[in-house]
C-alpha cells in the first residue's frame, strides 16, 4: 500500500479522536486522525508525525495523519491500511480462487472470505476461509498487543469465527503488525478482557492465530 503526497509534520495536540493539532511550516493547523484508537503511546506532543494530503480542496481538515515515528522507527497507525496490505496480499497470493471482502457472515461482516479449490479432487467443494483483520500498532517491549481500547465488535467476531470453525471453515484472525521489530501479538488483557477471554476461547476451539510482519515507510506499508 502506497501514500501520496506525504509531508512530515510536528505532533501539538488531540483534542478528540478525529483531530489532532499539528505544526507544518511554522504553522498550527488541524487534521484528520485515521485512527479513533487511543495511540496514547504514540502521540506525544513533539513527536514527528506524517500527513497525507487530501483530495479534496473543499475539505475542513486538509490532511490525514497516516503515521508516526517512535524510537526511531515509523509506526503506521491508519486504520484503513491492515485490510488494504492483506487484500493486496491475499491476491498476490495466487492460492485462492475467490478473496472476498465485508463477507456478511452470522451476525457480523468478517473482513475476507477465500475459497479455495482443492487439489485432490476438482469437483469436490471447495474449501472455505474466514479471516478477520486487525491492526495493532501498541507495542510494549518487543511484544504487540491488542486492542488498545476495548472493543465488542473485536470479541462478537472471535465468537463468530469460533462457531464458524464447527461448521467446516477455515477460521483466522490475522493481526497486522503496523511497525517493525515485532513478532507476535497477544491480547491485552488489561485493557479489554472480553477481547482476551473470546481469543483464547477460538484459539483452543481451532481458530488459526495469524501475525503479518509488514514493511513500514513513512509513504507506504506492505506485508513481508
């Protein structure tokens, strides 16, 4: 996945979780926040932070704030950006013969359902996947965790893809990994136990645990 137009900026403030204040040019100005996320973490004031610039002229905020650098290292924090790096992943993939995003499935939209053809026997079904994104962008000694807010909708689709299992699907929950230097994701107890609780739950019950290590630039994040 690739940005345009990316201008490197100085973190103020955030008011709310849509806006933040920011400083380009000598100037205070406003932008859009990609993430309703806490990032707590990330966004300190005087922290370098990127911006994408809009579009849209006629737009109020005139940029999105896409990404920051922590340690010296830029973290991509764009909510947007884990199902955009795992379509174009899926598809370069070559192994399923349908990638299907907002699959309606149970009670929820899980982010992609695969199918893919099997080998053995071309008439039979093919095997069916599930697979629900999430992006993780907290990272505390070398160990992401997630969610950095609590999150019903994170736990409703753990008990879906844990149902799904029962019924024949191959069921993932895959965790983008929005930085570099981090290996594994693990549910943020702490923070939302529910989220932990439902994780463990499908993760005995057989549903596959997936990390994506990506690629993170200031204008761009991709999947290794």
């Amino acid at each position: 996945m690739k940005y345009k137009n990316i201008t490197p900026a100085k973190f103020i403030s955030r008011p709310n979780r849509f806006i933040a204040n920011i400083e380009l040019d000598g100037k205070e100005l406003s932008v859009h926040v990609k993430n309703t996320g806490r990032c707590r973490e990330l966004l300190i004031p005087g922290c370098e932070v990127y911006l994408e610039k809009s579009d849209n002229p006629e737009r109020k905020t005139p940029y999105d704030l896409v990404a920051v650098k922590k340690d010296g290292k830029i973290i991509n924090i764009d909510s947007q950006a884990p199902n955009a790096v795992v379509k174009e992943y899926l598809n370069s993939l070559g192994e399923y013969s349908l990638v299907k995003p907002e699959y309606k499935y149970g009670d929820s939209r899980i982010d992609f359902y695969m199918e893919k053809e099997p080998d053995a026997a071309p008439d039979a079904e093919p095997e069916r996947y599930l697979m629900e994104v999430k992006g993780c962008t907290l990272f505390r000694d070398g160990v992401g965790y997630f969610p950095d807010a609590p999150t019903e909708r994170g736990a409703k689709h753990l008990r879906e893809l844990t149902v799904a299992v029962k019924k024949g699907y191959h069921a993932m929950i895959a965790f983008v990994i929005q930085g570099e230097g981090i290996l594994e994701v693990r549910p943020n107890t702490d923070t939302d136990p529910e989220f932990a609780k439902a994780f463990y739950k499908a993760q005995k019950t057989g549903v596959e645990v997936v990390f994506y290590k990506c690629k993170v630039t200031a204008d761009s994040i991709v999947i290794e």
